[in-house]
C-alpha cells in the first residue's frame, strides 16, 4: 500500500507561503534597524570592502634606528591587520618632495599624508616646536600623558585643522644628544660665533646666546660637517648619529639633550582624506599609531647604551654640561619660550596647558621615582 505524500500541493503551497511572509517581515525589520542606526550600516557597509592606499613621505631615512624605522612598523602592522586593504606606501626623503615640505604637500592634497617631525612647520606655524620637542621639556612619557590624557590632543587637531590637515601622534623618542662638537665648550661664550646645526627652540636659544644657526636636513650634516660650512651639529640620539658618521669628524659628544627632552613624531593626514574613511578605519589607524608610539619609545631606549659602550673605543669623549651651564641655558630658554607666546596665542595656548600639566605632574614624579643618582 503506498504511503500518503505529506507535502501536497496544498501544503506545500501553505508553508511556501510561511516562509515568504517571514522573509518580508524579516527584511522589514532588518530596514527598521538600518534606519534607526543609520551610522552602524554605513560603517558595516564600509568596514572590509573600501582600499586605502595612500602614498606617505617621511622626514628621516627608514635605515635609521628609531628616528626613521618606526613608520615601517606603522606600515606593516595595518597592512598585516586588514590583509593588505590599507596601505600606507613609505617613501624616502626627498623621493617626492624635500623633507621639511611634507606637511604642506599633505596640505594640498599633492600625497594623502606624511611622517613628519612638526617642528619643521614653524616657520609656518609658530606653536608646532611645543608639540614636537621642547628645551627643558616634558619627558617622553610625561608628554604623552599630557597629549592622551590631557588636552595635548585636541590642542594639536585645532591647531592644524585650519592648515588642512589631521595631525595624529604616531612616534616618541627619547632625549637627544646636546650636540657633537670638534671642541670642547667650557662657557656658554665658546658658542658665540659658532656654526652649528640645529633645530626647533633649541636653535632659538643658541642664536640668543650668539651662535651661528643653521637647520640642513640629516643627509647633508656630515658632508657640511666634514668640509668645515658647520662646526657642530645636534640631530638624535647615538645610535642615529653615529650611521651618519657624526662620531668621525666631531669627537665630542655631549649632553643631556637639554634641547629636546622628547622627540615626537605625526603621521599627518590630509583633511578630505581622513573624513571619507570610515570610523572604523580611523579607529584601526590610531589604534595602531598609538601602538607605534610605544614601540618607538621601548626601540630607541633599547639601543643607545651599547652605542655609547663602544664610544672609548673609537675616541669619542662623552661630555656632561655642569649644571652652572644648564641653568643658563634654562634661563635664556623661558626668555624665548616667552617671546614666542607674547607673539603667537596659539604658542601661548599650548605652552600655557603643558606648564599647567607639568607643574601638576611634579608631584608625582618628585616623590614616586627614584633620583637618577641614587
């Protein structure tokens, strides 16, 4: 006896109808979703499907520890994170334009971004040399407390937002060295009349005291070292320095690096660029600038100290300025620190906010760690 066929042409023709219903019911309430939280399907929609690939000039030389390797770092880690859908194409100073235009170039859209030390701009934008390095400044961990957690962020994004441009700290060093000199210098008087390259305040503070400033870019200062147009040059740290060949032509090498007490580093982003990305991305890319900035600081303080062992060894004599020296050099400091506000409110804004940061942080930093002495 045959069995009976539960799925009739009625039946059938009943749960066909079901399941079409569902679907529309369900469709209808998917659109609901959608249109309630219109931000979440723009982002869903955007999230894994667009490509970014932006061409990104940097300031220093990638072979350079620390100083210029980080923005691989950078570059890898997002490309590994999205399987190559964003792509930040690293090229070398002065392969697209001179190093110390990039902000500019990102300004006008000539490349999507760029890796910059922001002091550069301040012969554009007086305040940029607070943001980047300052004489007798925050410390590098004591800077990024005041950038993260304070108003250091939002500072830097208002002030280069007229500019065009979406700054975000991706890079910090510590100090550098105060200088390589062919001479020793035993007074601030040894500087008049010195030709020396440096850089930011810093150089400020030399031309005050009479000294001949000048700021060339890294690739230049050893030949301009070596044939006499400079005396004496600051530039990074000793593991930099030294591929340069800054220790064969100048065995003095001295510090602290009163001048730049941190070394910080943007990748800067062209405004139009960075407002068509989606939030996630934007959030992916800080997140993994943030993560580069950590890296950056644990590298660079990695790989001085087997740099300076091997100084005694190639004739280079390690210098500490005496204090006596230091506290001159802090006195004319704040004297440009505050000709440089009187003239500039952004200037004064930013350096009013990190003084406020600072004074409140000293009674942490005074009573929790130990003297460096000790």
């Amino acid at each position: 006896m045959a069995t009976k066929n539960p799925w009739s042409n009625r039946s059938a023709g009943f749960a066909i109808g079901v399941a079409f219903l569902v679907g529309v019911l369900g469709a209808a309430s998917l659109r609901h979703a959608e249109n309630n939280n219109p931000g979440q399907a723009n982002q869903a929609d955007a999230v894994g499907s667009r490509q970014v690939d932006w061409r990104v000039p940097v300031a220093f030389g990638t072979n350079l520890p620390a100083l210029g390797d980080n923005i691989l770092f950078v570059s890898n880690s997002l490309s590994r994170s999205t399987n190559d859908r964003i792509k930040l194409q690293v090229f070398e100073p002065g392969m697209l334009m001179p190093a110390f235009s990039i902000t500019e170039s990102v300004r006008d859209g000539k490349v999507e971004a760029g890796y910059t030390w922001l002091g550069y701009d301040q012969g554009k934008i007086a305040a940029t040399p607070l943001l980047s390095a300052v004489p007798f400044g925050m410390e590098p961990w004591e800077f990024t407390a005041w950038y993260y957690e304070d108003e250091g962020k939002r500072l830097t994004e208002q002030l280069y937002a007229p500019h065009n441009i979406h700054p975000i700290l991706c890079g910090i060093i510590g100090p550098e060295t105060a200088g390589w000199f062919s001479k020793r210098i035993e007074t601030l008087e040894d500087l008049r009349g010195l030709k020396i390259r440096f850089a930011g305040l810093g150089g400020k503070v030399l031309q005050k005291l009479g000294a001949s400033v000048t700021l060339i870019p890294g690739g230049e200062i050893f030949q301009a070292l070596e044939k006499g147009a400079i005396d004496a040059t600051e530039y990074s740290m000793p593991a930099v320095d030294q591929m340069l060949g800054f220790d064969r032509v100048a065995k003095y090498n001295y510090f602290p690096g009163w001048h730049q007490t941190f070394t910080a580093a943007h990748l800067v982003v062209n405004q139009p660029v960075w407002a068509a990305l989606s939030a996630a991305d934007q959030e992916l890319i800080n997140t993994t600038c943030t993560a580069g900035v950590i890296r950056n600081l644990s590298r660079g303080e990695a790989i001085q100290g087997a740099v300076m062992q091997g100084f005694a060894a190639k004739g280079v004599t390690t210098v500490k300025f005496p204090d006596a020296i230091l506290q001159e050099l802090r006195a004319v400091t704040q004297q440009v620190l505050a000709e440089e506000a009187a003239r500039d409110e952004d200037f004064e804004r930013i350096w009013l906010s990190q003084k406020r940061f600072q004074a409140q942080y000293q009674h942490w930093k005074r009573n929790a760690y130990l003297r460096r002495d000790f």
